[in-house]
C-alpha cells in the first residue's frame, strides 16, 4: 500500500512542478497589439509578472512595447525589437539578448548579455555590483549609451554613438564624449 500511495505522491508533486513551471513562462506572439500589458499578446494569455521568465524569439507584426515600468525574472531575447519606451524593465534574474533590438529605457538585472543586436535611442543598462556584462557584436545607436556592471564590460566587435554627437560611457571609467571617432581593440566609438 505504502509503494501505491508513494507513486501517487510523486505524481502530484511532478505534476505540480510542471505546472508551476509552465505558469511562469511567457513568450511574446504580438497578436493583438504592441501593448506588453495586454494578455492576448502573450502564450500563455497572462501578462508577465515579477515571477515570469519571458521570451520574445520570432519577428511578429506588432513588436513589444512596454506601457510602464516592469518587473520580471529572466529575459531571453532572440528575435523582433523591444521597445522599452522610455521606461525600466528590471529582471531579478538573468538577461540574455542574441538577437533582434532595443529602444529607448532602461534594463536593470542581476547578470546580463548583449549579443547581435540593434539598439536604438538612448539606452542604459544596469547590471549587480558583483557580476559582468558581457556586449558583443551590437550596434547602439543612441545619443547617450550607458552600461554598468560590477566589472568593466566585455566589449567584443560592437560600434557606439553616433556620427557627430553621443555620449558612451562604461561603468563610468570610460567615457567618449567628444567629436571622436576612434576605435579601442574591435570596438569602434563614434562621438
């Protein structure tokens, strides 16, 4: 008896676990408007909350765009533009983004990457005191480019600025703020 109910036990617990794993994944499908806070945008149809791990991997009509301030757990994005609006997406966990590109805000997170990537306007990354953030392979295009780790950054292959004005600055031991155009190891700075 003891071994059936043991199997029952596990079962549920297994059960359980899964669904609370599915309850917290959200991938962005756009198909009702570029509206973050509208569930039907996202799979499943709930609007991500501070315990959602979010993934936007496919270009879709209506491109994300946040309506305020948010707050989630992970980030993985892979495909279509994230347009932050002005506002903060912070992640109490990791973001990762290899693909696709950023507008105008603010990303706040424990640890983070920027891989291939496009992003436009003006744009800060905010990564914990005790952890890296990796940048490779992007292009940001903004006036003011701000990034901040607990370490210098890891720039591998990316351009910053703009083409006679901007502000790049890096963990604010770098900053390229005049009429410069200049390259450190593969990466290229346009001010």
């Amino acid at each position: 008896m003891n071994s059936l109910y043991s199997k029952k036990s596990l079962g549920l617990i297994s059960f359980f676990l899964l669904m609370q794993v599915l309850c917290y994944a959200q991938t962005w499908n756009g198909s009702v408007s570029k509206n973050w806070n509208t569930a039907a945008n996202w799979s499943p149809a709930t609007v991500p909350t501070s315990s959602s791990n979010v993934t936007i991997n496919a270009l879709t009509t209506n491109s994300p765009m946040l309506q305020g301030n948010v707050t989630i757990a992970s980030l993985n994005q892979s495909a279509d533009t994230l347009d932050l609006n002005g506002n903060s997406l912070t992640c109490s966990g990791n973001v990762i983004f290899s693909g696709g590109g950023i507008t105008t805000g603010i990303i706040k997170s424990s640890t983070g990457s920027l891989t291939g990537i496009l992003v436009k306007g003006n744009f800060t990354m905010s990564i914990d005191s005790n952890q890296n953030l990796t940048i490779q392979n992007s292009i940001f295009k903004g006036a003011i480019n701000t990034m901040t780790a607990g370490y210098f950054p890891e720039l591998v292959n990316n351009i910053f600025g703009q083409l006679g004005s901007g502000t790049t600055t890096l963990n604010s031991l770098f900053t390229n703020a005049g009429n410069a155009d200049w390259y450190e190891g593969n990466n290229r700075f346009l001010n």
